[in-house]
C-alpha cells in the first residue's frame, strides 16, 4: 500500500470527527454574537445547515434538473418535448425493460413477503430459531455483486453429457432421471425468473426479520384468551397475527416494491440486460456510459421517481398521524 | 352397564388423544424439516463459493464443488494470493475501506446535528422541513445521477474519494436524520430541562448528553451505512468510473466478471474477499444491524 493512500485514511479518519465537532463549536460561538432573543431563531439553522445543503443540492436541487433535462435532447442542448418519454414507451427494448421490471414487481414482492411471512410465523415455534433466521437473514450482508457471482456459479451450464459444476444443474440431473441440464441464464423462457430467485434469496431474510418482531409484538394475552376459546392455529394467524400484522406487512411490502423498481447490481453482473434480461435501471446507465444520451437516462430516472410517489405518500401520511 | 360404557368413553378419549399426539408430532416433524432444509437450501450457494475458491482451477472445472468433501482433500489459497495480486483485489479492499469508513461517520454526525435540532428546537418551517425528509426516504437515487455527475464533472470531482464521500453522505443522509430523530424522541425530556437549569450549553448536552445514551442507535446505523456503502455498485461505477486504482472491491469484481467470464478460480476468491468484512460485522455486530433495520421499518 502507497503511503500516500494511508495518510489519506488516517486524515479522513480523524479529519472528518475534527472538522465536523469544529464546525458545531463554531456555530455555538456564532450564536453568542447574536442577543438572547435572536438565539433561538438561529442557532436550529446553523445545526441543520450541512444536513440541509448536502440534501438540497444532492437530491432536491437534482430532482428538479433531471425533470428538465427529460425534456431535453441527449447533450441537453435542445428542448425537445414528451420526446424522451415516447421513446420509453415505444421503443422495443425499453418495453421489454418495463416488462421485466413488472415481473420483478410482482413475483419479487409477492415472493419476498408471503416467503417471510410463513418463516417468521413458523421459526417463532422452534427453539432454535434465531440460528435459522440468521441463516435466512445471512445474503443481506452480502453485496449484490457477490450474490451475482454466487448465484451464476450456482446456475453454471455444461452441455449434457459432461460433468454439471453448477449446484442446480447436477442436482437436476441427478434427481430427475434424463433430466437435461438448462441454461437458466440464457433461455428467455426463465432467465428473468432465474434473476429475481436470486433476488429473493437476497432480500426474504429481510422480511422474516422485520415480520418476525411485528409477530412478537403481538401480545401474548390475545392469543392465549383465543386458545383458551378453543381457536386453532390456523384461526389464530387468519383471525389474529394476520389483521394485527397488517400495518407492518404494508411497511414490508412497501419497501420491497422500492427496493425492486431500482434493482441493477444483479442484472448488470449476471446477464447485463442481455436475452431480454433488461430492467429500467440498467437501461438507464447504458444511456448514461454507453449511449450518452442523458435526455432518455433522465426520463427513465423520472418514470422511477413517479413510480415510487404512491410509496411516499403512504410514508408521508403515517409521519402526519 | 354403566361402568361399561364409562369404560368406552374412556377408551375412546384415550384414543382421540393418542391420535391428537400423533398429529401434533407429525406436524412438529414437518415443521423442523422445513425450515431445517429452508436453512439448508440457504446456505448452500455462499457455502459453495466458499469451498470453490479453496479449490485448484482444474478441480474447479472440471468437477462439482461438492466432491471437494470426499478424499483426496485437497485444497489451496493460491486463488487467493493471484486474485490479490494480479486481480487488483488487493487494492480495491483498502479502496473500500477508504471509500466506506469516512462516508459512514460523516453522514451519521451531521444527521445527529439535525436531528437533534429537529428533537430539540422550536424553529418555523420545521415540521415541513422534516416531512420533505421523509419524503426524501424513498427517493430513487437514479434521479440525482445525472446532476449530480455534471456537477462533480465541473469541480473535477469525478474519480476521487472526496466526490464519492460526499455523494454517499448526502445519499445516507435521509435514513440518518430520520432512525437518529426517532430515537431522541423517545429520550425523557427531564435530563435535559435539568442540564439546562445548570447552564449547560447545547454544544455541551450534544456531545455529554446525547451522545454516550444514543450510542446503540449510532452503532446500528453505522454499521447499516457501512454495509450499504461497502455493497454499494451503482455510485462507484457512477461517480469513481472504471479507474482501477480507485475502484472498491464492487466495481473490480464486475470487471472481473467482464474480463474472466468462466474464470472461477478468480471470481469465487474476488466475491469471497469482498463479503470477508461485512459477514464478520454481521456474525459479531448482528443485534445491532437487525435493530437499525428494525427501527428503520417498523415504528413502535
């Protein structure tokens, strides 16, 4: 290692604390200047300060000049109308993307919360259930680009006849007499399908975590008073653990769906959007590096902004409750 | 007659509950052998990079990574040692190191200098400032690429740490404000009337006061914003571009997967060193991630 890359750990280590409580001891300095009654108007302001600028011209500034230059040609030179979003919803690829995002949509959630549901209400009832929620919650940790590697090893394709190295293939052929190894990456039948497994592999661990303390929240007198009236099991979850979880089923639903209108790692390191493999995100940063079109990139960015404005609200008006 | 039929109902009863046993156990057997094998099917695909890159190439490719558990047993770090030193692995780890650790502690102690504000002062605006936050929770960081990357281009931050440190802060920002806000509010109050009444500043209820009681509600979200920054894909390709001598462990694997499609002697030993960190955080820390999660989701 260069020493020039150390002293710049140890300066970014130290420097960025040091700077940062320097700067809060200044504003309480800065306040004093002012008389008693000024204070309190300014000193909220100068502690929200580098917060509040990073968020303005990080995000907020960002949003509104991406909408503008959706509107733009691709060197953001020329006004060019609704043509960006024609071309979203026209062009082939483009549709084929909006279609794959709609499949991760709808079997990635479903799949992620009903999967978590049933771990977290049936691991609540073993005794080694922190272990096995571990073991679930384990992928969460794992970057997307190594889950890629994982998984396109786990799908590795030989032709039939030679040694399968790829876990699912020889189990396939083993288990399944005459059972043919499949290319689960490159047949357009369920190569998407493949993706999103490896995406709930990801992110059910998720879900069984956050259900499984909704479903401990749950008081405990509830379901003994329904036990003691002769509910079963299968009453108590439907009648009980299922209305009561709801809220949190919405939160967990909700967030998923945000998680997989965004997906890209997975796609861009296992199929690169090839074989009809294409997600929005994706698409996006080939407009971005491969085609430099930022007109089109920005459009795309914008349809995904107004996707996830249903998602906001919900958050906005619990936080207003 | 009587003490007959008693006997049969009790015969019966005994039946029934014979029978109400045996379906209990069954059900009991189908439930550890679900998630048993749940469990199982789980672990195998990182169980199986593990043990493949412990493997020859040849072994590799020419048989399954499970026979790597039926003699001969042998096993290598050679993958290891290439993939660190012709594969830039070794370099991209202390480029993640140096890329997470200041985008970590920046975001988190200027998010507590606002949350604190917003737990703490009476200011106008306040309540629509932090429900613009809220709303900032869910945005797709897609949106602020392209303004973000024209910005960095103009004040040449394009491929430096610094650029990718900021754009991480001010991304991990939102969660921040919003995890550490939830968390002042539920300190009481009467601590800090008392501290006022002694005349103790504001700079000096942050860093006496606030901080030592919030530090598991800092240790969940530094390690949240760690993980997320140590994983992240997106922003480094974006903001750092392909440069080898700054790319994180992310970007030089998906290099790696470009140049050595069917190399999996490199790719297994890439992926593993780059999920070496997070999972020792993970098996030590795990309490305090799964809260941070916790408190991120689930509002009690």
């Amino acid at each position: 290692m260069n020493t020039a890359k150390f002293l710049l750990i140890i300066s970014a280590v130290l420097g960025v604390p040091l700077i940062l409580t320097f700067y809060l001891y200044i504003t309480e300095k800065t306040v004093l200047l002012f008389n008693y009654k000024s204070r309190k108007k300014v000193r909220p302001w100068l502690w929200l300060m580098p917060a509040f600028l990073l968020l303005l011209i990080f995000i907020i500034y960002p949003v509104f000049n991406t909408l503008v230059v959706s509107l733009m040609d691709k060197n953001s030179r020329g006004f060019i109308g609704f043509k960006n979003y024609i071309y979203i919803f026209t062009d082939r690829e483009m549709l084929l993307a909006l279609r794959n995002n709609f499949l991760w949509v709808l079997f990635f959630t479903s799949v992620t919360v009903v999967l978590g549901l049933i771990l977290a209400v049936l691991t609540d009832r073993v005794s080694y259930e922190k272990i096995s929620k571990a073991i679930i919650f384990l992928p969460m940790a794992i970057s997307f680009v190594a889950a890629g590697v994982i998984w396109k090893f786990m799908y590795e394709y030989k032709p039939p006849g030679s040694v399968q190295i790829g876990t699912i293939n020889a189990v396939m052929t083993a288990v399944v007499q005459g059972a043919e190894p499949k290319a689960w990456l490159f047949d357009k039948t369920y190569n998407n399908f493949a993706l999103i497994l490896v995406g709930i592999w990801i992110w059910t661990g998720f879900c069984v975590v956050v259900l499984s303390a909704g479903i401990k929240g749950i008081s405990n007198d509830l379901i003994e008073a329904a036990k003691i009236d002769g509910a079963n099991e299968f009453q108590i979850f439907w009648r009980i653990i299922l209305p009561l979880l709801k809220p949190t089923l919405i939160v967990v639903a909700t967030m998923m769906f945000i998680n997989v209108l965004k997906i890209f790692d997975i796609i861009y390191i296992m199929t690169n959007g090839a074989l009809d493999t294409e997600v929005i995100a994706n698409r996006m940063y080939k407009e971005m590096f491969i085609f430099r079109n930022f007109g089109r990139a920005a459009s795309i960015a914008v349809v995904l902004l107004l996707a996830v404005i249903p998602a906001m609200i919900i958050n906005l008006k619990k936080e207003g409750k | 007659m009587k003490k007959l039929r008693d006997h049969k109902i009790e015969n019966i009863l005994i039946k029934n509950k014979i029978s109400q046993k045996i379906i209990y156990l069954t059900a009991r057997i189908i439930l550890h052998l679900f998630i048993i094998s749940f469990c199982i099917i789980w672990v195998i695909p990182t169980l199986g990079l593990l043990v493949s890159s412990l493997r020859t190439k040849e072994m590799i490719r020419t048989t399954g990574w499970w026979t790597a558990f039926s003699p001969p047993f042998r096993f290598t770090l050679s993958n290891y040692l290439k993939v660190i030193q012709t594969g830039n692995m070794g370099i991209s780890f202390i480029n993640s190191l140096i890329i997470a650790i200041p985008s970590t502690v920046m975001p988190i102690l200027i998010a507590s200098y606002a949350a604190y504000a917003f737990t703490w002062m009476d200011f106008k605006g306040k309540r629509a400032i932090f429900l613009i936050i809220i709303g900032l929770l869910v945005v797709p960081l897609q949106i602020t690429l392209i303004p973000v990357l024209k910005l960095f281009n103009f004040f040449k931050l394009t491929g430096t740490f610094a650029g990718i440190w900021i754009a991480h802060c001010a991304y991990g920002l939102p969660f921040a404000v919003y995890l550490l806000h939830n968390f002042f509010k539920q300190l009481p109050n009467e601590i800090f009337d008392s501290a006022f009444m002694d005349g103790a500043t504001h700079f000096q209820i942050f860093f006496y006061l606030v901080l030592p009681v919030s530090l598991p509600a800092f240790a969940s979200l530094c390690i949240f914003q760690f993980m997320w920054v140590w994983n992240d894909l997106l922003i480094a390709l974006i903001y750092l571009g392909g440069s080898p001598e700054v790319a994180p462990v992310t970007v030089t694997i998906s290099n790696l997967v470009n140049s050595y499609g069917g190399g999996w002697e490199y790719l297994t030993s890439a992926a593993f060193i780059s999920m070496i960190l997070p999972l020792m955080i993970f098996f030590t820390l795990q309490k305090y991630f799964v809260k941070g999660i916790l408190s991120g989701s689930v509002k009690e």
